[in-house]
C-alpha cells in the first residue's frame, strides 16, 4: 500500500491456478528532473519498451510520459517484473 492508501500490486488466479499480476508502475527522475527532455527521447522509450514487453510477454494496458516521469499499467503473466 502506498502513501495514498492504494495498492500498488493487484493479483488475479483463474482456476487453473495460474496467478496474473496487474501493476500500475509509476516512476520518477531524481529531484524532479526531466527524463525526457525531446519527443525522439519519448520516441527511444516507447520503442524500447515495446521490445521488452514483446521480449518478456507482458501487457501494456495504459502509460502516459511526463517530462520528469512516466505511468504504465501492466500485466505480467510470468511475475518477471525485473526483468523488464
């Protein structure tokens, strides 16, 4: 549970057992500084977030890039979340 009372990591189970982890991830620069400071940064992200969700068979439900961060809402079938 975060400082807003919600939780960070939401996990479903079919019957077969097989768990499924949804994770709203939410990550900021140091300070308040810009980790995207044009569109072809942004651009650079998005291409390579899209090889490892492809790489780790992951879901990108949702993001939104902020200058100074970024939100994406996952689904991470193989709970391999540090990998991507």
């Amino acid at each position: 549970m975060n400082e807003y009372g919600e939780e960070w990591f939401y996990g479903t189970s079919d019957q077969a057992g097989v768990f499924e982890w949804f994770i709203p991830c939410h990550v900021k620069g140091g300070g308040g500084e810009a980790i995207f400071a044009e569109d072809k940064d942004r651009q650079q992200f998005l291409d390579l977030l899209a090889e490892l969700i492809t790489r780790y068979q992951a879901i990108c439900y949702a993001y939104c890039l902020m200058d100074n961060h970024y939100h994406l809402l996952l689904e991470i079938p193989k709970a391999n979340l540090s990998q991507i």
